[in-house]
C-alpha cells in the first residue's frame, strides 16, 4: 500500500496574530495539551509516527525510467499523477532543482522532461517546451551530471562512451587499497556498485520510436554527430555544486581504455562478483535497499541481468508499495522507504517531556500512546547482524536502530542514539524496565562506532581518508565519499550515551567516560568562529547550533561555559524581530548565514531549544521564541507544515513534515519546565 501524505508545503509564510491577542488559551499550559494531543492523533495503529519523506526531484524520473526499461509503465490514471508532481515542481524558468527550493539543473530537468515524455506528454507541450529551451540553453543533456548520463544510457538515450568511467574490476581490488569502494560512504558505495554493472555490461535498451524522437530532443546537435567520449568529464555550471577534480579528465581516459581493451575474462568476473554483492544488498535489506537510488538501480540490473524475472517483480513491488507517495492528487517517490524510527523517537521524547509538564489531563490516553511507542521503538532495534558480514563489506549492527525500521538493516549512530533515548525515556514515562543486555549492546555500538577524530558518523565508522573526496563524481552532492562526522551526530550521541549510562557496565562506563572527552574536544573543534556550528542534515545553523550546545552540555560543559554561550548568543544574534528564525537551503550551499528570512516553525523551534540548551530559557529572547510559536499554533493544536527543513550532502533538501509537530512540543515543554507560565 503506497504511503498516504497530508498537503504539501504551505505556499505563503505564516502571518503572525499580534502579540497582544496572545489570550489566556494560548498560553503555554493549553498550547503544550493541545500540541500533545494532535500529535497523539497522528499516531499510526502500530504506535509509530512517519510522514512522507520526499523533497529530491531527480527520484521520480528515475523511477520512471525504470519503469520503461522494464516495460512496466504505468496505466493512464497513475502517469496523470506522475506528471502532476513533476507539473507541481517545475520552476518558473522551466528548470527543475535536484530538490525543492534548489537551482534549476541540467541532470533533474532532463529526466523529468524525459520521464513526461515516456508517460505521454506531447513534445510539445508548453511546460515541456520550456524545459526543453531552458536545458538546450545549457548544453542540452551532455552537460548533466554523470547519475542523469547513466540513467540515460539504459534508455539509448546517451551513449555509454561518453560517461565517466565505472569499471567492476574496483570491486576486484585488495580491501587495504585506498580506493576500493568499501572504503566509500556506503550510500556513495551501493548507488556506484548497480551503476558498474550497468557500466560493465554498456546495459541498453534498442531504441524504438519514441526514444529515437527523445534523442533528437535532447540535443542541439544531432545524435551521430555528437563526439561521445570529449563529454565524459562535462558538466554544466547549473550541476557542478562539487566540480569534477582535474584528476578526472585523465583518469577517465585510461579507464576507457581498458573497457575497450582490458580482459575479458577479468571483466566477467567482476561483473558476477559486483551481481553477488546486489543480491547480498537485497538479502540484507530484505529487498527493500539502503535507499530509492539503489533501489532503482537493482530494478534496472536485475531487469537486464533476468529479464522479467521473480527479483524484477520483487524490486518493482518494492517501489510501489514501500516508496511511492502519494501526495494529494500526484505521485512521488520518497527519499527513504519511510522515516518511522526517526520520527517516532523524537515525537516519543517530546510527548515524555510534555508528560512531565503536568498539563496533560486524560493520562490515560497519554499512557496508551507512549505505550505503544515505547513497543514500537522496542521492536525497531536490530538484534542481529548482515548475512555474509565480511564478505558484504558490513560492520555489525547488533544492538542499533535504523531511520526507518528494523526490516531494512542499515542503523545509523544518531537514529541508534534517539531511539536508545526515546526507548529509555518511554520506558521511565510507562514505568516499564529497560532489558539492561540490549541497552549494553546499544552502548557497544556507539562506542564502536566513533570517528578517530573524535565525532560520530552516520552509518559506518569512517574507512576511508578524506583524500577520497577529490574522487567525488557526483557533481551534484559534497561530501559524499566517506563516512563524515557531524556535529548533531555527536551530539545525539553524546546525549544517548549520558542517558544509557546508569544500565552500563563498569567497564563500559569507563570507555563511555573516554569516548566523551573526545566526542566534546569534536565539538569545540567544529564550533564557527561565529559560535555557530554547521548542520549537514537539517537547514542549517539553528540546526546545527541546537545539537551542538546540546552536545557540549551532555558532555558535562556548564551553561555559562564559553563556547556554549558563544552558541546562544549567535542565536540571540540571528533571531528574527517577530521572535523567530528562518533559514533556506541556500544556508547550505553557501555554508554561511544568507539575509533575513521570514521566520519558520521548525527553526524557531530549534532556536528555542538552543537557548534552552544553553542555560536561557527564562532570557527575553526565549519568551519571544515561545510566544512566536504559540501565536502561530492552529486551533486543533498543530502547527502548518510551512518550509522545507532537512537536507543531506549540502546541495539537496528533504522534507520531514513532522518535525513541525514533535519540535515545537518538545520546545515550548521544556521551556515550560525551565521556565513556568508566561503571563
């Protein structure tokens, strides 16, 4: 059953209700009920919370494209809607971004012109014309980043000679040599290893009608005359937030090359050693992948690999069932096969905290709502390890907890930390016993899984050097290569382990007591000039500088430390005159504060819980922050789903529509807490 989803994005700001209509029923007391009791609603019956996770515009077409490659397309009723979320997205220039609120680019225009056309819209059509005249103007396709090549290649809608290089035979190399991609972030790892297969084997469709007129649209040149391989290492300026290092150019050339010329027989083994580790990835995930792009890109291997086969059926089931979207009256694919764990931990936290407020009156219902939280997050950690562990490249995962939940395998250190910390705190709220052993192998793994220079990572301790980012190809994304520390990784961490400590061993408390020194001396390494820090999965400062005071106080720093008031202090310096804040991508991008922008729910709430953090809650800055949300809470307690929040490798952003529910909550409780009713 495909994922339901409320509305998208409001289209215009919140308009604040003067600060003298603040009346008795929307102080802090009734804004914190009602908030708790909207947010209980949405509970699902499995006692989780999950909304739509979309917001990257190049999903969909891919989807689409394996679809055709396929010969799966849709019937008429379901590329209406396709074509409606594309409709929805497109930008006024006629360009689509890789995400929502990002520039225009050649990689996402083209296959969303492409995917409309494969579900039967006219060339000519006027949305498309425009597209069409907006990505001509930059280079047509030749200029897209190399994913959108690939992509295309499978349709004969690009020549495979004139993309950038993805040879199998890497997957053939000694583990210890530096560029063996292990040692490559794994979401970076398991969207490169299809993509060699499909390189290795030059997989193409025969071009029938239709994709013979696509190919003359695409280009302003016509087909047999474009020089394939001079454009492997292009890429048009609208696509190269991350430019291709120099390094490229010849290296592109010498593993052309040996495509041509290399052994045949090395070639064949390599490509049955790059398909034995897609089915270790099916297996382990249990068809469901690390993410949509893999997920995809499995579709598309196993498609020419078994044509029509039971492992096309299952991938292609997968897609609709687990990653389609439905949004209102369109289609989309999500980011994500859903975000359940996620949101389940922080909207549990918030409703424990809420809990403590005492301004909750039917404690009964709240009882059965974080009951059965508390049984979902209980079945979400992983009690076991990946099939084939070494040989899959895996790191063990007995003891973690996903984004998503436990089917699809793939833990993350902060999703482990809030899903150790909304189980414990769920569990206190229920008055239920923790089971001290699988506590101890949550700590086991957080321990294990800290970065040598102090921070934590996202999925897999760091393999590789830093060096390997001038090997980025992506074009599109930074940051891609290897298994980063983030300081809101860190500090969930941090937080996790603070609150898992009294179920420790001894022994685990001293190596727990090493691990924050460390986690702390990350902190303040990565703290801006500014006071700031950076967040790489939410947008942006207010995001970043809320986990980082958050971090650094559960590392023992006192609120009057220094560098935690430098970060409550660049808060109070960014606040918006209405008493909130607002970032955009754009923050992302450009990895700096960009202007004033219109405050926004979810960053004011982070703003909140920063000066919290910090030790200010009852400073005038807070009492603004509080009120600004509680004059922009609708009736039914809620608040509007009014920017996109999230984002991941700098450039692209992602939708978590419940952070604009669980946040606000958790903030206006415990500034209630630290702070009492506001007159």
């Amino acid at each position: 059953m495909a994922n339901p989803a409320p509305r998208v994005r409001a289209a215009s700001r919140i308009m604040n209700r003067p600060a003298e209509q603040l009346s008795a029923t929307t102080r802090v007391t009734p804004a914190i009920a009602g908030a708790a009791h909207a947010l209980a609603r949405s509970q699902a019956p499995d006692g989780s919370w999950r909304a739509p996770y979309t917001g990257p515009l190049f999903l969909l077409p891919a989807w689409v494209i394996a679809l055709r490659v396929c010969s799966r397309l849709p019937e008429h009723t379901v590329a209406e809607k396709m074509c409606r979320r594309l409709e929805q997205t497109q930008r006024q220039d006629g360009s689509w971004g890789i995400s929502i609120d990002a520039p225009g680019a050649v990689y996402t225009t083209v296959l969303a012109y492409v995917a409309q056309r494969l579900l039967g819209k006219p060339a000519e059509e006027t949305d498309l014309r425009r597209a069409r005249n907006w990505f001509l103007v930059h280079g047509g396709a030749l200029g897209a980043a190399p994913w959108g090549k690939y992509l295309l290649a499978t349709l004969s809608l690009y020549d495979w000679d004139g993309v950038l290089p993805v040879p199998p035979e890497s997957w053939l190399l000694p583990r210890r040599f530096p560029a063996h991609p292990a040692n490559f972030w794994c979401h970076t790892r398991m969207v490169y290893l299809p993509l060699s297969w499909l390189y290795g084997r030059r997989a193409a469709l025969m071009p029938d009608r239709n994709l013979r007129a696509l190919r003359e649209e695409l280009y302003d040149a016509p087909w047999d005359a474009i020089h394939w391989p001079s454009h492997r290492t292009r890429i048009a300026e609208t696509d190269a937030a991350e430019p291709l290092a120099d390094v490229w150019r010849p290296a592109s050339q010498a593993l052309a090359l040996w495509n041509r010329f290399g052994s045949r027989r090395l070639r064949d083994r390599a490509l049955k050693e790059v398909l034995q580790q897609i089915r270790f990835e099916d297996e382990n995930t249990q068809g469901l992948c690390l993410g949509p792009v893999n997920a995809v890109l499995h579709t598309i291997v196993w498609q020419f690999a078994d044509p029509g086969g039971l492992r096309v059926a299952r991938h292609l089931q997968t897609l609709e069932r687990e990653y389609r979207c439905d949004i209102d009256d369109a289609i989309d694919l999500q980011g994500y096969h859903n975000s359940a764990l996620w949101d389940t931990a922080f909207s549990g936290q918030a409703l424990s905290v809420a809990a403590r407020t005492g301004a909750l009156e039917d404690t009964d219902e709240l009882q059965r709502t974080l009951r059965r939280a508390r049984q979902f997050v209980d079945r979400q950690q992983i009690r076991t390890n990946p099939t084939h562990l070494h040989r899959a490249f895996r790191d063990r995962t007995d003891g973690a907890w996903p984004f998503s939940d436990a089917r699809q395998g793939w833990p993350t250190a902060d999703c482990t930390a809030e899903g150790l910390g909304a189980w414990l705190s769920l569990c206190a709220a229920t008055d239920e016993r923790p089971d001290r052993r699988r506590v101890r192998m949550a700590i086991n793994y957080l321990l294990r899984m800290q970065n040598p220079d102090g921070g934590w990572p996202t999925y897999e301790r760091q393999r590789g050097s830093d060096a390997l980012e001038k090997l980025n190809p992506s074009g599109v994304f930074r940051n891609i290569m290897v298994d980063y520390s983030w300081p809101e990784c860190t500090a969930s961490v941090l937080e996790g382990l603070m609150h898992a400590l009294p179920h420790a061993t001894a022994g685990q408390r001293r190596r727990i007591d090493r691990a924050i020194v460390r986690g702390k001396a990350y902190l303040l390494d990565t703290q801006r000039p500014d006071g700031s820090w950076y967040g790489g999965w939410g947008i942006c400062f207010t995001y970043g500088t809320m986990f980082g005071i958050a971090g650094l106080r559960a590392a023992g720093l006192p609120p009057d430390d220094p560098q935690i008031r430098r970060g409550a202090e660049f808060l109070l310096a960014h606040q918006n005159p209405d008493g909130g804040w607002g970032e955009t991508l754009h923050h992302c991008i450009e990895q700096r504060w960009v202007g004033s922008t219109p405050s926004t729910v979810v960053q004011t709430a982070w703003g909140l819980l920063g000066l919290i953090h910090g030790g200010l809650a009852r400073c005038e800055g807070a009492a603004r922050a509080a009120a600004w949300l509680m004059r922009n809470q609708q009736p039914d307690g809620s608040w509007p789903h009014d920017a996109v929040t999230g984002v991941f490798n700098q450039t692209c952003a992602i939708d978590y529509p419940l952070y604009a529910q669980h946040f606000p909550l958790r903030a206006l409780a415990l500034w209630h807490l630290h702070k009492g009713e506001t007159q």
